[in-house]
C-alpha cells in the first residue's frame, strides 16, 4: 500500500508523537499488518478484513469491553495494564475505528520486549500456552455482558450442519460421490456433536466470554517465556469457554501438519494433552461449573470434528472458503484432520482420566 497514504491513516489516531517509521508485520493472511513507529513508542496499525468481519463497529465495541474488564483485574492485582492486555488506541475523534473509503483501520499499543512462538515444541510451552488462555478465561469468569456475533455460527454445529445439508444438495462441481467415504465419517458423529452442542443452547453449558483463535502464536511471552498478554482478539465472542480449549489441543497436540498428506505423522499427543491442560486448569479449574469440568476433554474432539466438516464440505462446494495451494487441499486437510479426531477418540478415556487427576 502508498507509503503516504499509511502514515495519512496512523496520523488519524491519538498517537503519543509524531510518526517516524510504518513498516509491514507478518503475512497478512486476514488483516494487513503494520508497525508504526513514532517519536516516543511504537503501535500496531491494522486494516480489518470486513468481508471476514462485515461488522467492524460491533467487533471492535467487544474488544473494547473486554480489554477494559481486563485492565481493571489486572491493575486491581498490581500488575501491568499496558504490557498484560491489549491497549486499543482511539481516533482522533475518539473512535475506535477509522475507515477510508471500504477500509477499516484500527490502533494497538505495540508490547515492548515481547516474543511469540508458533509451535509448542516443548512441555513446558504447552504449560505456559494453557495458563495464558486459562487466565483470560478466569479473570472474564465474572464479565457477564453479552458480546456481539462477530462471526455468524462460528463453533455452533447445529449452524454448520445446516451449511452442510446445503451443500450436499447443490454439490455444485459434481465431487460429492468421489467422496463418499468421508461423508460418512460426518454423519456417522452427527448425532454425538449435536448433542453436545444442545448443552450450550440448553445452558447446561454456561454462555462465557472466547477468544475463537487460541493457537500459540496469539499468546505474547516475555524474554523468560513466561506469559505476557493474549493478543488478536478480532473473534472474542459469547459462547462456551470450551471451545478455546478444544481448538487449542486440536493446534497444539498435532504430531503432524494440518494438512498432512502422511497420515502415518499425524496422532494427538497425549503428554502435550496433559501439559496444555495441566497450565489450563490450574488458572482456569475454580471458576469452572461441574458442567464445564465433565466435558472439557469432549470439547476438543468437538472442534476437530467441526474442522474435518468445514474442510470437506468446501472442497465438496468447490474450494470457495479457505485458500488451498492444490486441487485436493481441502480433501487432504479434511482427512489429516480425521486422522486426528481418531486419535483423539482412541485416547479420550485418558483424556478424561488426566483432567479429572489434575480437577
């Protein structure tokens, strides 16, 4: 993008100085990243994907509620606001958001001293990645306001069968016989990931405040590794808590790719498993309802089950979602992802049995 034009849209903010320096951060593959760099501190600036997020106004009105509940538990305890939540930057105006023309942009402080890391490789990454997402949960155990859907259906399979069910009907380029086999593999769990998600709609499944994203690199650490501050928070949502666990085990367990076309490699690991949940539970165990406790080792099936369905029902619709880098991408993911979930049902009796020690 113009180089003018960047440092046209940062001077709309309430910076501290003037701006010196814009450069890129990271790949892009939703929101175009930047740094800007001023006379006194440095920011994150962000162009929001608003075909991904068509409501900008209501996602950044949430994040703008959670971080303020954040900050007040977090001052309240003597610790840092600005290095331990995310800081939104208004306009100018006192906006939360501005936008040129289609484009949405939005203003982060920039955490000093931080680092991220991609992968848990280690025991003690997975510790430390359990205990930053179970410490946002807990300290927004109390925030009971209710937060707008950013995403419609996300994590709600009752809404994913019906995109489902479509599909099938249209299969729009003819791939839905070739695939029969892994068909299925879905319909064959239906009835188990609906009941599941009834506990939700029931409320047997408390209504809590989720992140939606929770894999590794979202979590910022200090120099020591220990954890800083849960950042991109572009998806917090209401919903159950079990979610972000389960899709962190699903990102973190994985001895293989998620698109692994050796599924030899692929299988939950079981001591990761253990680690992440060790690091969860204990920030996140006494603010949890027995409900919670029973089903949180289900809820990471749950979401690799939904993952397989969205994966095979975009190549069945034509690859028209997720971005693939050859014709059978989304049928390779969908089935590296299966070979997860069965690892995952072989292993949930210990699953289960290691939650339970560690409650």
């Amino acid at each position: 993008m113009d180089s003018k034009m960047l440092y046209d849209i940062a001077r709309e903010f309430a910076l501290d100085a003037e701006v010196t320096n814009i450069a890129t951060l990271g790949q892009g593959f939703i929101n175009d990243t930047y740094v800007v760099t001023t006379l006194g501190s440095r920011y994150i600036l962000q162009r929001k994907n608003h075909n991904i997020f068509p409501d900008v106004a209501a996602m950044m009105d949430n994040i703008w509620r959670v971080t303020t509940h954040l900050k007040a538990k977090v001052k309240a305890a003597g610790g840092d606001p600005e290095r331990e939540v995310l800081t939104v930057i208004p306009t100018k105006e006192g906006k939360l958001y501005h936008r040129d023309g289609e484009n949405f942009w939005a203003v982060s402080l920039y955490i000093e001293g931080s680092v991220t890391h991609d992968v848990a490789d280690t025991p003690r990454l997975a510790y430390m990645g359990g205990c930053g997402i179970g410490r946002f949960q807990a300290m927004l155990s109390d925030f009971t306001e209710p937060l707008a859907e950013v995403i419609k259906g996300f994590h709600n399979i009752r809404w994913r069968f019906e995109q489902w069910d479509r599909a099938l009907a249209e299969d729009r380029v003819g791939r839905k016989a070739s695939v029969a086999e892994e068909i299925a593999w879905i319909e064959s769990r239906r009835e188990r990931m609906l009941a599941f998600w009834a506990l939700v709609e029931q409320q047997v499944l408390p209504m809590r405040v989720t992140h939606n994203d929770t894999k590794l690199s979202n979590i910022l650490f200090d120099e020591h590794d220990e954890v800083l501050c849960v950042i991109d928070l572009d998806t917090v949502m209401s919903s159950t808590s079990l979610n972000d666990f389960g899709d962190a085990i699903r990102s973190y367990t994985n001895t293989g790719a998620e698109d692994d076309e050796d599924l030899s490699r692929v299988s939950m690991n079981i001591e990761i498993f253990r680690h992440y949940a060790e690091g969860y539970l204990s920030e996140r165990g006494a603010s949890m309802t027995s409900s919670e406790r029973e089903w949180l080792a289900f809820s990471a099936l749950y979401i690799t089950y939904e993952q397989v369905l969205r994966f095979l029902m975009d190549y069945i619709d034509g690859d028209t979602y997720y971005k693939i880098a050859y014709p059978t991408h989304n049928l390779v993911r969908a089935r590296a992802q299966h070979k997860l979930l069965e690892s995952m049902e072989q292993q949930y009796d210990d699953m289960k049995a290691i939650v339970k020690s560690l409650l």
